[in-house]
C-alpha cells in the first residue's frame, strides 16, 4: 500500500498558486445560487439581509479589494442594488472605500469572533489542533460540512511554505478532501444520492476522483472503516487523513484531520502515525460537545 511521491517541485516547498477570481467567482455563485434555492418560496427569509451577508463573502480570497462591478458578477446581483447594500454596510464599519475599490474594515472580525466565542466546538478544538500540529509538524484542523464545502472551523498551519491552507474560516471542497469524506459518509444513507448529485465534481490533480459511482464506493468504504485517506486529489504533493468527530448525542458533528507532504509521508504512515492520535483526540473533543 506504501507509496512514495517522486514530485521534484517540492523540494523547495514552492507555495501553491492561489485560486484565480474567475474560480474564486464561480466557486462563490455555486455556493450563492444554492442557498437561495433552498429558501426560495419561504415567507420569514429576509432576502435583503441574505444579499448584504453575500456581499462581504464576496470579498472572500480578494486581497485587491473589489468594484461595484466585481460584486455584481460574484452576487448576480445589479449594480444599484450592490451600490445600496455597499453604502449601508460602509455607514455601519464594515466595509470602506478607496477610489472604485472596496474593501472590509476590521468590524468584520466580530462577526466571526462571535461564531468563536459561542462555538463549543471552535473553542475545544483550537487548543488541539495545535498540539496535534505540533507533535508531527504537519497541518491539522476540524471541519465542518457547509453545503458542497467544508469549513475549517480550528485550524493550525506547518512551518514551511508548503502546507496544506487549513487556517480557520478557510473553505475546500466536499469531494476531493479526507474531511469531506469523512462528513460525507456521516450523511444518511437515502440523503447521499442527492448530495452528490449536486457537488460539482472538478478535477483538483490528475488524481483526483471525478466519478459519481467511483466517489460513492469511497465514501462507503470511508464509512465501514471510519477513517478517510486522501492520495493527492486535492493538491500534488499532498495527502491527507481523517476521523469523524462525534458528540455526546451520538451524532458526528465535525471532521478531524491531518494534511501532510507526501515527500515527508507514506500512505502507511498516515494510518500507523497518525491515526491513532485522530482518534484519540476526536474522541476527546466529542466528549466536550453537544
């Protein structure tokens, strides 16, 4: 089952290209047209109030900052209506201006301070996460599933240049990651079908499992053996484990997992090294959360 990753490129530990805006953009409108089209016909979901909070996640991976027009294509929305919810949020601090660009403005941060503050699981997982980092020197976070992404809720991040982007708040797909799969399989079994119906199934690396029927005979197997491994689908160079996280109510409610450089790891060495720990650990965490 071992293998070894003859890579050369990263023996420098090149850092990954960062995604484009036109993939940054596309990834945003999928995430954006299928919350709508859950609560669409719902007479108590405020849309105005779901158009502003889409705003600021527009901002996401945009270091630049972004124009009128940049929102409106990410959003779908129009540029009166865009501008409306830009000067209210500019007039409450969360976002400013510069010329045509916009950027957030610190106020932005309590927003997520808030979900860490109040989240049991954030606050539990954070310290072990970094004392898992720590021990073997690789990334390693807790994830939760948030419609075809998964969201990083505690992360800690190798020394090095080339890791595996886990920090918290960040977002990877559902498909090609060990904590997607892990939180895959956690779904009923009547419900997988549909789920995987919807994912848009990219190809990441050439190894990456683009096959519906192929995805689903891992997520099983995931679901039998109760770990996920992942063998470069997600970046080349990397490979990753997982274990479900599950509360005292019996049901899992995150993912923990390690991500390392396959230079540095062997398949086998994710199950012998690693495993143990995620389990000893995911265990502990569940144990002090609802």
């Amino acid at each position: 089952m071992s293998t070894q990753a003859t890579a050369p490129q990263f023996a420098l530990e090149v850092p990954p290209a960062l995604p484009s805006a036109v993939a940054l953009t596309s990834r945003f409108r999928t995430r954006w047209g299928a919350d709508l089209a859950v609560h669409e016909g719902n007479p108590d979901f405020v849309l105005s109030l779901a158009r502003g909070l889409r705003v600021i996640e527009a901002f996401d991976g945009r270091q630049q900052g972004l124009s009128i027009a940049d929102i409106a294509r990410a959003t779908e929305l129009s540029r009166a209506a865009v501008r409306r919810l830009l000067i209210t949020l500019e007039l409450l601090g969360y976002i400013e201006s510069s010329g045509r660009k916009y950027h957030l403005r610190h106020r932005v941060l309590h927003l997520g301070m808030s979900y860490l503050s109040s989240s049991s699981l954030a606050t539990v997982s954070q310290p072990v996460v970094q004392k898992i980092t720590d021990q073997f020197d690789e990334s390693s976070s807790v994830c939760v599933l948030e419609g075809d992404e998964i969201l990083c809720v505690a992360g800690a991040v190798r020394r090095g240049l080339m890791s595996l982007d886990v920090a918290t708040g960040s977002r990877l797909p559902v498909h090609c990651t060990a904590a997607g799969r892990v939180l895959l399989a956690a779904l009923p079994e009547d419900q997988l079908p549909a789920h995987l119906e919807r994912i848009e199934l990219k190809a990441l690396t050439a190894k990456t499992i683009v096959s519906r029927e192929a995805l689903a005979r891992d997520i099983r197997r995931v679901r039998e053996q109760g770990f996920s491994v992942i063998d470069e689908e997600l970046e080349t160079g990397i490979r990753a484990i997982a274990v479900p996280i599950v509360s005292k109510e019996g049901h899992v409610a995150a993912s923990l997992g390690v991500g390392a450089l396959a230079l540095r790891c062997s398949l086998d060495d994710l199950q012998s090294r690693f495993l143990p720990t995620l389990r000893d650990q995911a265990r502990a965490i569940g144990h002090l959360i609802s």
